[in-house]
C-alpha cells in the first residue's frame, strides 16, 4: 500500500468515489492533491469532492448542474431527510479522514441517486424543501449585503423555523437598527 501524506488524500477520494463512473457515468474530469479535490462530470451534472487538511480539514461534496447557477453543498441538500449528515470540520486522522469519505459517499448515494442517475426533476422534487430554504436563505443575505434591509428582515422572518445561528445574528441585526451594517455591506 502506498503512503500518503496526510494533506493528500486523492487518491482516496478516487477509489472512494469511483462508483460515479462505473454505475452512473460519471468521468474523472480534473483533480489537485492539495488541497484533494476530484470533479467527476457527466452530461449536465457534476460532483466535486474536497479535502482541505490544511483549511477547515472537512469532506466537501458538492453537487451542481452544469452551465447554471444550481450548485448544492450535500449537507444542505439532506439536511431535512438526514439531520446526522452535518458537515464534521476538524478531521485530521487518518482512520477518520476515510470513514468521513465513506460516510459522505454513502449519503450522496442515498439521497441524490436521482442527480447523479441524471433525473434532476426527480432530485428537486425530493429535495425541494431543502432547495427552497438554502435559495430563501441566499436572497436574505443578498439582501443583506447589497439590498434593502426591509426586505432582508422580511426574508430572515419567512426563514425562522429554519433558522441557523448566523440567520438568527443577522435578523437581531436587523430588527435592531444596528449601524453598524453598512460596514459590513459587501461593496461588489
């Protein structure tokens, strides 16, 4: 077996993931060893998978639809069907590095077999509420940033029952007039 260094971990997430190309189709696309990242393409689809041991040392799968703005972090994508598959941050070990590839190979497949079998009606329609929240959650921080701040409040009380903890900083944020926002409006 051959020894890697730990930042490196391609070729894990090559024979991890190689069943994108034996039973969907699926091609090796490009890849960089550090950070460890793959892109697997087929037809309008793409899965990027990535390891950052020198960053936030997560496993990062993405899924996105090719020539559109629709590109999907797996965690926010079952986040409703599977509330255990958060994004874990700090997994250095080698042991632990691999079952969190594993782990995210699984769940891709179990919850985005339709995406990656190319039936993306399919995904949407199984995922929508998931889809629906992270596109609402996108508008209220552009909205934030670069819009009106009327609008953004009204968008971050829509979100509520889905709140995470910087929806909840940012609607405080907002309800309290704070002045303090126009330096961090992001100037484009």
């Amino acid at each position: 077996m051959q020894v890697l260094p730990p930042a490196n971990v391609l070729p894990l997430l090559e024979e991890r993931f190689a069943f994108l190309s034996e039973r969907f189709g699926f091609v090796l696309a490009q890849t960089t060893e550090i950070p460890s990242c793959a892109w697997y393409r087929c037809d309008d689809r793409a899965v990027i998978i990535r390891y950052d041991f020198m960053g936030d040392a997560a496993v990062d799968v993405e899924i996105e639809v090719t020539g559109t703005a629709e590109r999907h972090p797996l965690a926010d994508v079952v986040a409703f069907a599977q509330p255990d598959a958060a994004r874990l941050q700090g997994v250095r070990e080698r042991k632990l590095v691999i079952a969190e590839i594993d782990r995210s190979a699984r769940i891709l497949v179990e919850h985005c077999e339709d995406f990656l079998a190319g039936r993306l009606d399919a995904f949407r329609r199984r995922h929508r509420e998931a889809l629906l929240v992270k596109g609402v959650r996108a508008l209220a921080q552009r909205e934030f940033y670069e819009g009106d701040a009327r609008r953004a409040l009204a968008l971050y009380e829509a979100l509520r029952p889905y709140w995470n903890e910087h929806d909840a900083e940012y609607h405080a944020r907002l309800r309290s007039g704070d002045s303090s926002l126009a330096y961090l409006r992001r100037r484009v």
